[in-house]
C-alpha cells in the first residue's frame, strides 16, 4: 500500500540557441579585450553556471585562452622569454668564434 506522491522535480533551464550565441560572444569579446575572465563574468551577468558556458564554448568551437594568447599576456612573455635564451646563446657561441678568429688575426699579424 504504496502512495505514490508526485514531486516536483526541478530540471534546470533551457537555453535557446540564440541565448547561447548571445553568451559565447561576450565571452569572446571580454577575453579580446582583457585577455582572459569572460567565462565568469558572463557567469556572474547571466547567473549561468561556469560549466554550462564551458560546455557551450567547446561545442561553438571557440578555442581557449591557453591556446591563443593574448598580446601581452602571460603566454606571449613566456614566448619572448625563450627566445631571448635562444638569442642569447647564439651570441655567446658568435662572440667565442669571434674572439678566436681575433686571437688567430692578431698572431699572423704579429708575424708579419
């Protein structure tokens, strides 16, 4: 002798297509212009969870911060940061050979 009570069960929200778009582009205009942070702000503008946003960003094909970095940002001083060792390296190796053909001129200008 079961009763069987209905609860209401609470399903979340349905977003039309044009809400998503809506949403992925402020959250690519904002990362355009502050680099990074536009999943949350349009978290917090929209009251839609992170992970919603996420999940429609990776189905829109937009491509995270880590992948494209912006000018300025984190990934692009790393960048400029090894290729100021490589550089750096390349002139120690050029001024070695440098000093070496030096040391070799002066010796046969000595003998003259």
């Amino acid at each position: 002798m079961s009763t069987s009570v209905k609860k209401d069960i609470v399903r979340g929200k349905r977003y039309t297509p044009d809400e998503k778009s809506k949403v992925v582009s402020f959250v690519t205009d904002y990362n355009v212009s502050n680099g990074r942070g536009g999943q949350s702000a349009a978290a917090t503008k929209f009251s839609i969870s992170q992970l919603t946003i996420a999940a429609w960003l990776k189905n829109a094909g937009v491509s995270s911060t880590r992948a494209t970095k912006a000018v300025g940002g984190k990934g692009s001083m790393q960048n400029k940061l090894s290729s100021m060792l490589a550089l750096g390296q390349d002139i120690e190796k050029l001024e070695r050979e440098l000093n070496l053909k030096r040391s070799k001129f002066e010796g046969l200008k000595a003998s003259l």
